[in-house]
C-alpha cells in the first residue's frame, strides 16, 4: 500500500534487512570506542593525547557527512545515490581497522625497509592516522545511510525505522562487545585485541556489502528544469537548514547538549574501569617492565568494560522497537525526554561508585537513554526535511553531534589530566569519574532544552 508520497510501507522483514548495514557499521565503532584507549595508552598516550586522538570521530564528522551527504543527494549512478559511499566507506575503514591495532609493528617495519631511526612515537602518529582514516570512514558511510530512510521509507514509518536503526547499533554493539569476554567466559580463550578488530573488520564490510547489495534506492525524478538550476552549495543547504523551521534550531540545541553528555560516557568508560575500578595507575610515563606488572590487570579491565558496553547496548537493543512504538503513540519529545533525565541520574550514580554490580546496573538503566538518542532526535527532524536535500540535512544535522565531541575530547580531556590522584611510589592517576557528572548535568540541560520544541501529534 503506498501513501500520498508513492512509497510503500515497510514489512517488519524489510525494515530488519535495510537495518543489517548499520549493525556492521556500529560493531566496527564500537570495536574501536572501547579499544582505542588501551591500544594508544601502551603506545604512550596520556589522557589529554588520548582525547586529542578522539577528536578524529568529531572533526571528520563535522567535515565529512556535510559534505558526502551533500555529494549523496546529486549522486546519480546505476548503483545508486548512496550506495557508492557505504560501500567504499565500509571497505576503507575496514582496512584501517586492521592496521590500527599493528601500528607499532608498522612503525617498526617502516623502519627497517627506509633504514631510518624512526622516534619512539611514531606507532603513535599511526595509531591516530588510522583512527582518522577510521572516523571518515565511518562517518562517510552513516550520513548517506540515514538518508536512506526519508528517501525511502514513508513519513509515518520515520520514527520506527529510525528506531529500527537504534535496534541494529544495540545488537551490534552488543556482539562486538561481548564476543572476547564470552569467550573468555566460556571457552578460557582470550581473544587478542588485533584479532577482535579484525572481526570488527569483517562484520563491517560484510553487512554493508549486503544492504548495498539487497537495498534499492528510490529513483528521484528530476525535471529539466531542476537539472538546470544551479546545484545548492553548503551553505545554500545551511541557510535552508535553519530557515525550515524555528524548531530545526531548538532541535539542534538539544542534541548539541545531549552529545556533549553521552560522549563522556563513550569516549572514558574503559579508562575509567582501567584506572579507577581495577586501580590501574597511569603507566604512559612508566618503563616496560613497569607496565607489564599491570597488564593482566588492563586486560581484566578492558574485558570488564566491554561487558558494561555490551550490557548499555543491550538493554538499546531491547527497548528500541517498544521506543519507537510509544514515541509513535505519546510524541517523540516526552519519550525523548524522559529518557535524557534517566540516562542523566545513571551518570551520576556512576560518578559515585567503583563497585562493579552497581556500575553494571547503572550502565544498563542508561541503554534507555541511548536508544532514545539513536532514533527520536532524527524523527523529530525528520518533520522539517525538504525533499532532495536529505544527504545535506543528515549531514548539517552530524555536526550537532560532532561539535560537542571537540569540546569533550579537549576541555574535559584536559580537565581530567589536571585532576591527578598520588597513589604514592611515584605513581598517580586521573579522577577519570568526573566525566560522568559533568555528563549527567548537561544531558539535564538537554532534557530541559527539548521542553520548548513544538511537534505534531502523533495520529
């Protein structure tokens, strides 16, 4: 049955398949959220440098979807309008994600074939030109692949197939995060970290090599004279952006407080169950065998929080679908809400505790608030898209998302390095947990913010 737009509603079958593509993308990201720590702290990172290397993810956002998502809506080839970027998003970052973890092997390959004294930070500087190269990919990918819905699924399916989204990143986080603790579980095997972003390689590459592959795009019909008009420029789609609606702005306000928040979750959670649960001191300044007193320690640490991870994503993964559901019933806003002001008192319950049940549960409450997050903001925007521009408006809409994470990676990176704990011998830490209370407070002032936007009636 089509509706007033000539588009056919989707099946629970057909929103399940257009939704496996995401599943990949988000298992590679969220391979690369909880390893990245680890990974670049053996290779000399302190906690500033590591919020610098994290401003790959925002700074690529913030360039990248614009433009992709701009580059998208004029795209016409037979394989598509969107298509061409997932793929080669997908493949590229695939082989990034590979090499990220060897970057120290490289460093030292390099220099053996240049015959060069390359510096003792050079695995370093690759790690974060490999998280670089990672963030494009990845963010060249989603902007064309949130697209997909206004261009294909029909008005009234907006909030469950973005809810469909948030569905496929809880079940793909949940796997990419639980896999090497399962089977540590289960089997006493511990899978390495390189053999964990190989995997994260695969499913990538994989899943959305299928959706290219199963997935048709809607052909958009252009008349001659909009072939003759001159192709809108960034800030041509800007201008119509922010000229929409008066609540495109209030919706952006939100987000931009709402991102600032969770990213203190996503960006220090496994250097928090590093360095303050399992009483990790911070080994950047320390020789090699210092570090190797703590690295059964740092390998517990790391299995612990991919399980929180897993645990977060799960509970996403479970109340996706009855979020969208409720949010088609009761409004996105007080769905949305409701689940910014409980996301935002789990923060604060973990800024206060080390032990390791607590932290679970609280990780699990907060999943509520991460799939309302995943999904209802984009319906919300959804209402003020103008047909044609959609690439550009996901695109403009990322740097929203993408801008508080500049913030987060520098300012709190920096405040959390000033906040050193002795831990005596010479040894000293971070209060890493501040995070969550500066987080739990400004997802407060995202609920708060959410109160003055205006939406339709749900039907």
């Amino acid at each position: 049955m089509e509706n007033e737009q000539g588009l056919k509603k989707f099946s629970t079958a057909q929103l399940l398949n257009f939704c496996l593509g995401f599943f990949g993308l988000q298992f590679a990201w969220q391979m690369r959220i909880i390893l990245s720590g680890p990974v670049t702290e053996s290779l000399g990172a302190s906690p500033l440098l590591f919020g610098l290397i994290w401003l790959a993810g925002p700074v690529t956002g913030m360039l990248v979807q614009p433009i992709i998502g701009a580059m998208s809506d004029a795209t016409e080839t037979p394989f598509g309008r969107r298509r061409p970027y997932l793929l080669a998003g997908a493949l590229f970052a695939s082989l990034a994600l590979w090499a990220f973890p060897q970057s120290g092997e490289i460093a030292q390959f390099l220099s053996g074939l240049l015959h060069l004294n390359l510096p003792v930070w050079s695995g370093l500087l690759i790690a974060a030109i490999m998280i670089w190269v990672i963030d494009a990919c990845v963010n060249a990918a989603q902007g064309p692949y949130r697209a997909l819905i206004p261009d294909n699924v029909p008005t009234e399916q907006h909030s469950i197939a973005n809810s469909y989204l948030s569905f496929a990143i809880g079940l793909g986080s949940v796997i990419a995060a639980g896999t090497a603790p399962f089977l540590n579980w289960a089997f006493g095997y511990q899978m390495s970290v390189k053999a964990q972003f190989v995997m994260a390689a695969l499913a990538f590459s994989l899943a959305m090599i299928w959706t290219c592959v199963t997935t048709k795009e809607r052909k958009i019909a252009r008349s001659s004279e909009t072939i003759e008009e001159k192709k809108p420029t960034f800030i041509d789609n800007l201008k119509e952006f922010f000229n929409s609606s008066p609540d495109v702005f209030k919706i952006c306000a939100m987000q931009f407080f709402t991102w600032l928040g969770v990213m203190s979750l996503m960006i220090f959670f496994t250097q928090f169950a590093v360095h303050n649960i399992f009483g990790v001191p911070d080994t950047t300044s320390l020789s090699e065998s210092a570090k190797s007193v703590y690295e059964q320690a740092t390998i517990d640490a790391t299995n612990f929080s991919s399980i929180g991870f897993a645990v977060f994503n799960l509970v996403c993964f479970l109340v996706s679908i009855p979020i969208g559901i409720l949010s088609s019933k009761f409004g996105n806003k007080m769905i949305h809400i409701g689940s910014l002001v409980i996301m935002a008192l789990t923060f604060f319950g973990l800024a206060a505790t080390t032990e390791k049940t607590n932290v679970m549960i609280f990780m699990g409450i907060a999943g509520i608030g991460w799939a309302s997050i995943l999904a209802l903001p984009f319906a919300m925007l959804s209402e003020h898209i103008k047909k044609g521009s959609e690439g550009a408006v996901m695109g403009i809409f990322n740097i929203f998302i993408a801008g508080p994470q500049v913030l987060v990676c520098t300012v709190m990176a920096w405040f959390i390095n000033k906040c050193t704990i002795d831990m005596g011998d010479g040894l000293v830490n971070h209060h890493w947990e501040y995070s969550f209370l500066i987080g739990g407070v400004l997802l407060l002032i995202a609920a708060i913010s959410a109160l003055t936007i205006n939406e339709k009636q749900p039907n």
